[in-house]
C-alpha cells in the first residue's frame, strides 16, 4: 500500500531520478490502488467464509475458557 504514495506528486525526486513520466506513474498508482483494493476484498471474503463454517461462531475466546 506504501508503494502507491510514491508516484503521487508532479514533482516527486523519483519520477526524474527514473525517467518515468507522470502519467505511467499515474497508471501505476492507480494499479496499486485496485490491487490493493481487490486483495483487501479478497482477504475479507475467505475471513468471512472461515468464521462462517467455524462450529462457535460468534464465541470469542470459547476453547480458553474450555480447557
């Protein structure tokens, strides 16, 4: 997620230091930003999944108060 603030001003140090323009590095902080996104989406949906098929949902806790 930090790689995505890198190319955010017009004037940052790195864009010339590379020679990239600002509108590819537009394009990859864009990209960032979706992978970001779509992995963030990705990770909720199997927690949720998992705490679904969990047999105590909802106990938190439960098997150290069980020992």
């Amino acid at each position: 997620m930090a790689l995505s603030l890198i190319p955010v001003p017009k004037n940052s140090l790195f864009l010339p230091a590379f020679g990239i323009p600002f509108e590819r590095a537009l394009w990859f902080h864009r990209l960032l930003g979706q992978g970001a996104t779509i992995a963030t989406v990705v990770h909720m949906a199997c927690f949720f999944v998992d705490w679904s098929l969990t047999p105590q949902r909802g106990v938190v806790g439960l098997e150290l108060i069980a020992q």
